[in-house]
C-alpha cells in the first residue's frame, strides 16, 4: 500500500504542479546550470548542444509525449502504472470529410496530406505544452494539464485550438490546405498510464469528460472550434459575445449548450 501511495504522489507532483520526484529535482539543480538552447521543461535536462550530447548518451532525450519533455517522464509512465483524477482541458482536432478526400488523391499524395496535419498539430500542441495523446487516423488529441499549461489551462487549450486553424490555413483568402474542425472541453479526468508493469502502456486521459471533447471534435465543421460552457467558463469567456449552439451527444438524454468560435476558410 506504501508503494501505491508513493506512486500516486508521485503522478500528482507531475500532473498537478508540473514537479518532478525529489531525487530528479536535486539533479534539475544541476542540470539548470548546464548551458543549452532547449531542456526539459520539468527537470531541465539539457537536450541541446554538447550537454545535450552527453544526456544522450545516459538515453536523457526528448519525450514522445511532448518534445519539450525528457524521456524520464516516458520511462516513469512504463515502469509506474497509475495515475490521479484532475480537472484539465482536451483538444481534439479531427479532418473533415478525410474520406472524401482520400477518395480524390492517390495513397501517398493523402499520406503526405496527413503527414503535413500531423506536423503542424505536434507543434501547436507541444509549443502550447500540451501532453499529445495520439496522432491516429484523421484526429489528433492532446491534454492541457495544470502542472505543465498552469491553471488557467482552459485559456490555453482554446489559443492552441485558434492558433491551430491558422497554421491549417483557415482564415487565408484562398481558403485552408485541410479543412479541420475541433473540439475543447474542460473537466475531471482520470490521467495516467494504462497498462501493465512491463507491458505495453499507454499515457492518456479516461473518463465521460474525454468522451464528451471527442464527441464536440466529431460535431465542429471546417474552421469552427466548438466549446463546452465549463472550457468557455474556464478560459473567461462566458461573458463574450460568442455563437451559441445546442448539440445532441451520444449518450446524453438532454442537448448540450455549447459555444463556437469561427474562422472563415
């Protein structure tokens, strides 16, 4: 039960206040002093230059999970399943119309299509700090913790989404070069690794609150953001004049009052 407890803290320390444990934050004193253009944002682990080179070599390298990450926020994730229950905001960007799309090019011509949304998602989503869940299919989601995007992460998650249009051409006179639509919603989640102590694990965010990002993702057309009224609350929006829209969602008895920020494309 001790180990239990020791590990839950731990996934706190990381989630809610972006600390790592208190032995790797002895060693984040020594790496602050380390000169690099880029570290770790959590124990500042040098990733650049010769000191970069040097934690290479101890497999000190960018996380998979967000590049302005070290490698030990993987290897914690592999070796400690388990997690906590924290309020945090999901962004979901989904491809509209991907099928047709692919229907009108050749494999490799959508692939590069894809490929091109994948790049231009991962760096809106790392530079945002967000942690990046999965670049699957025509969708790619990611979470905005407190402990690394800070408390007023619903803000952040809806700047990302804004920032995310523009980077995919919605707003350019001759319209975007892939039509995506996306959805943020803000609320309580259980966040963590899934899986099995040396298996395969996977570090996501479960729960109705998921569900429900996903869901507004699905709804939002070509260069529309739709909002939950908690993320719109959240980020101190509630009081803007913003286009309001009710949704059936799967799963829910009653419509669901949503918001919409547009970008012509």
């Amino acid at each position: 039960m001790a180990d239990e407890i020791k590990v839950e803290d731990q996934w706190r320390l990381l989630v809610e206040e972006g600390k790592t444990t208190i032995k790797r934050r002895r060693l984040a004193r020594i790496y602050a002093l380390l000169p690099t253009r880029s570290r770790c944002r959590i124990c500042k682990a040098p990733f650049a230059g010769v000191t970069g080179q040097v934690m290479r070599v101890f497999g000190m390298v960018p996380s998979n999970l967000n590049p302005h990450l070290c490698s030990a926020c993987d290897t914690f994730a592999r070796l400690n399943p388990g997690g906590v229950e924290v309020c945090l905001s999901m962004l979901f960007a989904d491809i509209r119309g991907s099928t047709g799309l692919a229907e009108k090019m050749k494999p490799a011509e959508f692939r590069h299509l894809v490929d091109r949304f994948y790049a231009a998602a991962t760096r809106v989503l790392s530079e945002t700090d967000a942690i990046i869940d999965k670049l699957a299919g025509d969708q790619v989601s990611g979470y905005y913790l407190p402990g690394l995007a800070g408390r007023g992460h619903a803000r952040v998650a809806v700047q990302a989404a804004e920032r995310l249009l523009l980077e995919t051409g919605h707003g350019d006179p001759t319209g975007p070069w892939i039509p995506v639509g996306i959805g943020v919603h803000t609320g309580d989640a259980f966040f963590g690794s899934v899986g099995s102590r040396g298996g395969v694990v996977d570090v996501t965010a479960l729960g109705d609150a998921v569900n429900v990002g996903a869901r507004l993702a699905s709804l939002a057309g070509p260069g529309e953001i739709i909002m939950s009224q908690d993320t719109c609350r959240e980020a101190g929006l509630d009081g803007k004049d913003l286009a309001r829209r009710e949704l059936d969602l799967k799963g829910r008895t009653q419509p669901v009052s949503v918001f919409v920020l547009k970008q012509a494309g």
